[in-house]
C-alpha cells in the first residue's frame, strides 16, 4: 500500500493554493492530482456517468494510506471541482458493487491544505471537511492554511509547508507506515 496520495483543485494551477501544495508536495515526495485535468462530472443519482475519470481516482486513492485534500477556500467552501470529487464519493456509498470499496476509506487519514485571505480557514469550510471525514471514518490528521491576501510568499509561507510535511510523515509512522 502506497502512503500519501494529494488531490488537488484549483481555479489556477500555479496559484496560491498550488504553491503551498507544491512545496509540500516536494518535501513529502508525494503524488499531487489535479483535478482539472480529470473527466469528473457532477454527482448523478442514476449513476449514468461511470464511465468518466472518478472510479479510477477512487482507486488510487484507496491505494494509499493517507488523503491529502488541497483546495483554496471560495465562499466558505471547497472549489468546484473538489465539491465534485466529494459528491461523487456518494457512488462508492451506493452502487453496490463499489459499496466494499467504499468502505475502504475508513481508517485512512485524511488532510487538508487550504489558502484564503484570512488568518484562519473558515469555520464552515473546516465544519464540513470534518464532517464529511466522520462521516465516512477517516482519521482527520491535520490541516495546513496559510493567509495569501498579498499572495503566496516562500519567505512567509514555506515554514508552515515544512511544518505541515513533518506532520504528514509523523503521523504515517505512528500510524505504522514504512514510507511515505
Ligand atoms: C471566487 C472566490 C471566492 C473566494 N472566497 C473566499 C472566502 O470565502 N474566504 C476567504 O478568506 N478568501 C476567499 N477568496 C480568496 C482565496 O481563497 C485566496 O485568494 C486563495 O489564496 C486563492 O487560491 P488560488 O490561487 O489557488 O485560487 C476567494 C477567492 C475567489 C476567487
């Protein structure tokens, strides 16, 4: 089982949010997806739409120990397209040949990164990320938000990467991990 797998989503790749995820990416060594260049659409509830690009992400990530979910906060939410990926984890809770796959994220540890151009993440984005990780039995183990109202800085910024990485790989040893 491979250890840490990032989703990213962004309306910019190389903006704030990737920047951040990218810094952590490269301390961690670990695999950053971009959203964007998947085939994901909207959660449908007759299931009509598996032939997209979501199974095959579900799988990968239940490849690995430990999620990563990157996203800058819009409007005290997630972006679109991490919304999507969200929504359709509702497919692995409900078509029944995907339902023993689903149950596979329990246990698994689950993160976030996230910019807005507050000093905190707002309460109604973390509410629902923590939430949601109750809800399907993930591990939260951490969040990493930095306040990018002048933009992403390296000079300000990159310290709370670095703390963020030490965090990911601590808390995949404790969980007996042997690699990130
Ligand atoms: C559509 C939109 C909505 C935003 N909503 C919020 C918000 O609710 N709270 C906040 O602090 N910043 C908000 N921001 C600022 C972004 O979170 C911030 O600039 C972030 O670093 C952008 O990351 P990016 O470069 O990856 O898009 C918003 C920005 C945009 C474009």
């Amino acid at each position: 089982m491979l250890n840490t797998i990032a989703l990213f989503s962004s309306s910019r790749r190389n903006g704030n949010t990737g920047e951040f995820m990218d810094r952590i990416a490269s301390e961690l060594a670990v695999e950053v997806v971009d959203l964007a260049n998947l085939r994901l659409s909207p959660y449908d509830y007759d299931h009509r739409n598996r032939d997209d690009d979501f199974e095959p992400l579900m799988e990968r990530v239940l490849s690995h120990e430990q999620v990563i979910f990157a996203t800058p906060i819009y409007w005290y939410a997630v972006s679109p397209a991490m919304k999507v990926f969200l929504d359709r984890i509702s497919d692995f809770l409900e078509v029944p040949d995907l339902l023993p796959k689903g149950r596979q994220l329990r246990g698994k540890n689950a993160f976030i990164v996230c910019t807005s151009i507050c000093d905190e993440p707002s309460a109604a984005f973390m509410a629902a990320f923590h939430e949601t990780f109750e809800y399907l039995g993930m591990n939260f183990g951490g969040v990493a938000h930095v306040n990018c109202e002048h933009g992403y800085s390296p000079a300000v910024h990159d310290t709370d990467a670095f703390t963020f990485s030490a965090l990911v790989r601590d808390t995949g040893v404790r969980s007996g991990l042997s690699s990130i």
